[in-house]
C-alpha cells in the first residue's frame, strides 16, 4: 500500500495554505532521505513513531533539486537518496534507481560516474558526448588561437571567450592573439 493525500486544495483558505506550506517544508526538510518515522507535536509534548516494515510497502519521496519523487520500498528506510554525484567515496542510492517501484537498488560509486576524486573533476572523457558544443582539437584549436583572437573564435563556436579559454587550458595551448 503507498500511502498519499488525495483531493484537491482550495487557495482561498487560509488552513489549506498552511497545509501546502507545511507538506512542502516536510519535503525540503527531508532533503533525500526515506524517513523512518513520523513525528508530531500537540499539547501534551512532541510525540514520534518508527515506522514499522508491515505498515506500508513504498515510499512516495519528493526531491526538490529535480522536481521528481522517487519510490523506494520500506527496506531502504533511513536512507539517503542522492541527486547530485558526492565528492566522497563513500557508496551512495542514486535518485534514477528509484524511478518506478523497486525493492532492491544497487549502491553506487563515484567511479560509475566518471568522477575523478583526486582532482574533484568529472573525466573528460566520460563526458566528452555530454557537452553543448562539441570543441575542437587540440590541432584545430592551436590554429585558431594563432590566427583568431579568442572572442571571435567564442562567436564561431557559439560560446564565450572564457570558454575557449579554458579548452585552451585543458590543452595546455598558450593564447597568442586577444
């Protein structure tokens, strides 16, 4: 059984707002994590319950960095769920694992990623087809830079000149013409 709020919400009430406002501070307060209890307040104190395996099947997650919600089951309580690759080796649930309905979910690493943790630099290798703008070769590139200041070369490719300025980095190119 998934567990969620149905019916529809009337703006106009001031209640109606409340609620809105307090379900989306619970969600950014979550900040990725399969809660694992819930917890309330009234006149006699602040009270908590622990989730129980048997009380539900899946959770319905909201991560606010994407905008998506994720559905892991009642096994990955108190988990963290990532949508952004850690600077850490530590093994991590990736958010896309959890798209549709799934009881098991492997830990990631930051390898799997093409991250570099040396240098905290993604490999540029595994993100050469990522990029808007495919960059020329380091050929190519070295006689642009000789023959072209780096704003006009920026235009040709349709990217600023701090751009160009850095493949010319990664290149270890020395800019002749400004």
């Amino acid at each position: 059984m998934i567990t969620s709020f149905e019916g529809s919400f009337l703006l106009h009430h001031t209640k109606n707002k409340g609620d809105i406002a307090a379900t989306k501070a619970i969600a950014d307060l979550t900040l990725n994590r399969v809660v694992n209890r819930t917890i309330w307040v009234d006149k006699k104190g602040i009270h908590q319950k622990k989730y129980q395996v048997g009380d539900f099947d899946y959770y319905a997650v909201y991560l606010p960095d994407i905008d998506k919600v994720v559905y892991p089951s009642v096994n990955f309580s108190g988990c963290y769920i990532t949508t952004k690759v850690p600077n850490s080796a530590t093994p991590f649930y990736w958010w896309e694992d959890f798209i549709d309905f799934t009881e098991d979910a492997p830990k990631r690493t930051y390898k799997e990623f093409g991250v570099d943790l040396t240098t905290r630099k993604v490999n540029l290798d595994s993100r050469i087809h990522t990029r808007k703008v495919e960059r020329p070769s380091k050929a190519e590139l070295q006689e642009l830079v000789w023959e072209k200041p780096t704003t006009q070369i920026a235009k040709d490719f349709g990217v600023s000149d701090k751009a160009v300025e850095k493949w010319c980095k990664v290149y270890a190119l020395i800019i002749t013409n400004h």
